[in-house]
C-alpha cells in the first residue's frame, strides 16, 4: 500500500468510525436511556450529555476529514503532475460525489442536532435520527454497493442497513463502554441494567448485519470460490475474524457482565468491555481496508 493509499483509507476509517460513534449514541440514547427503569434511578442527563458530546465530535470529525477525502477520490483519477483541483470539481457531479454531499450536509445537521442535545433538548434527539438516517446512506454511495450492474436498489438497500445497523452495534457499544468508565457510575448496578437493555440490541443488529453481510457479497463477488485467493477475501476473512470476537465479548456480556457487575462493581467489567470496543475499531479499519480494495471477479469487470 502506498502512502497515498494509505491516507486515503485513514480518512475512510476515520469518517466511517465518525459514523458508527454518532449512531450509537443515537441507539444508546432511544434504544438503551429510553428504556431505563423508573425504579432504578440513575445520572440518565449527565449520561445524555456525555453520548451527545461523543457524538458530536464524531460529526466534527466527520467535517474536518471530508476535504481530505474529496482530494484523495480526485487524486486517484488524475495522472501525476496533473492538477487535481479541476477534478475535485467534476468528482461531485458523480455518484461517488453525491455520496460526499450527502455525508458532509448530515454531518452538519448531525453536529447540529447532537450539541442541542447537549443541552437537553428532545428536539435535538429527533434531530439526530433523521440526520443518522442520511449519513448512514451515504458510505453505500461511495463504496462497492452502486458498482452492482443487478438489483442496484437491493444492492444499496442493503449497505445501508448494514452501516445503520454496525453503529447502532458497534457505536451504543461504545457509549455503553464510555458510561462505564465515568466517574456517574461507581456502583456497578447501574452498568449492570446498562448491560441488560443492550444486549437486545446489539442481538438484534448482529442477527440484521449477518443478513445484510450474505446478501452484499452475493451482489458483489460472482464466483464465491474466488474468495480464497484474493485480497479482498483475506481482508473480509479478517473481518468476520475480529467479529466473531465481538460475538464472544457479547456473549460473555450477556451472561455474567451484569452478575459481575453488581457483585464487583464497574471493575468487573469495565476491562472486558473496553476490550469489546477496540475489536469494533479494529472491524471499522479492516472495512475501511474492505472499501478500497476490489472484489475478485466483480461483476462490474
């Protein structure tokens, strides 16, 4: 890999990472804090103010590398010595770069929407969910789900439930791991009901990704025998790799993390949960990685 490929896949990474982090704190916020039992009081504004302000950067994040990655896509396809400036320009008139447009002005309403949560507004939340539903889209814009020359619709359909539902994984995984280590919490009860509401979800989005995961490689790799001796292949195998331990963490989680919680307090699982969301940031390089390379036998060869 060079060294402009290899910027151009930390940028892909760090605005794919931006994503899942602002839909988890979405999904922790409607689909974890929604849910908390009265019965249980808990720090629930403060936990509110700290997913919105993670969130929040993640969209800053997501602002401050789009320049990069709109100069990176142009340099790719002017030869060296030719000005890319010219064709920053003609790159927005693609899919691609519709894709960009897309991403930049959600992260926009998405930064917007997540610094008035901030401060307490149910407004901002809502906000949040509409703006998660457009920058979720945009990743399938940019990648391997428009180059599908069949079922097209299917194609991005599907990347797009597939990068909504790796946030809302992956990213309340965060938060969670994030409300874990904050000072809110030092009885391990409330992490332990913390456990309890997510493990729903995340069982929910992993069953969905499984999906959406089957039916984008059939779209996209013709001749699954191929696998094996490519790139792209060793890549994905590594994905579902670091997945799979997820899986395992999750697994662990579900059955003693809340136990171990209460009977230890947050130390009980705090280390295995911090764990968990390095495996995430590690999945999120490996599809950065995924992204840029091409599928064996495409079907758009």
């Amino acid at each position: 890999m060079s060294a402009f490929e290899l910027f151009a896949t930390v940028m892909r990474a760090v605005a794919l990472g931006s994503i899942v982090v602002m839909t988890g704190a979405l999904m922790f916020r409607w689909g974890v804090l929604e849910r908390w039992p009265a019965s249980s009081p808990a720090p629930l504004a403060e936990w509110n103010e700290l997913v919105a302000r993670a969130g929040a950067w993640a969209a800053a994040c997501v602002l401050v590398v789009s320049p990069a990655r709109l100069y990176a896509q142009a340099r790719g396809l002017v030869m060296d010595g030719d000005p890319v400036i010219p064709m920053m320009e003609n790159v927005l008139h693609t899919m691609w770069g519709r894709g960009w447009l897309l991403q930049a002005g959600a992260a926009i309403a998405m930064l917007t929407a997540l610094l008035f949560a901030r401060r307490g507004s149910r407004g901002g939340w809502w906000l949040g969910i509409l703006s998660a539903t457009a920058i979720t889209l945009s990743p399938a814009l940019m990648g391997h789900a428009v180059a599908a020359e069949r079922l097209f619709l299917v194609s991005v359909f599907s990347d797009w439930i597939h990068v909504a539902m790796a946030g809302a994984w992956l990213g309340a995984l965060s938060m969670v791991a994030l409300v874990a280590r904050s000072r809110s919490d030092a009885a391990g009860a409330h992490v332990a009901t913390l456990i309890e509401l997510f493990h729903p979800v995340a069982l929910t989005c992993a069953m969905t990704l499984v999906t959406t995961g089957v039916i984008s490689l059939l779209l996209r790799v013709e001749h699954l025998a191929d696998l094996p001796h490519s790139a792209y292949g060793a890549i994905l195998a590594a994905k579902l790799a670091l997945t799979f331990g997820i899986a395992m963490f999750g697994l662990h989680h579900a059955r003693r993390g809340a136990r171990l919680s209460r009977a230890g307090g947050t130390s009980g699982v705090v280390r295995s949960l911090a764990a968990e969301t390095v495996l995430a940031a590690l999945v999120i390089a490996t599809t950065a990685v995924l992204v840029g390379t091409a599928p064996p036998m495409s079907m758009t060869g």
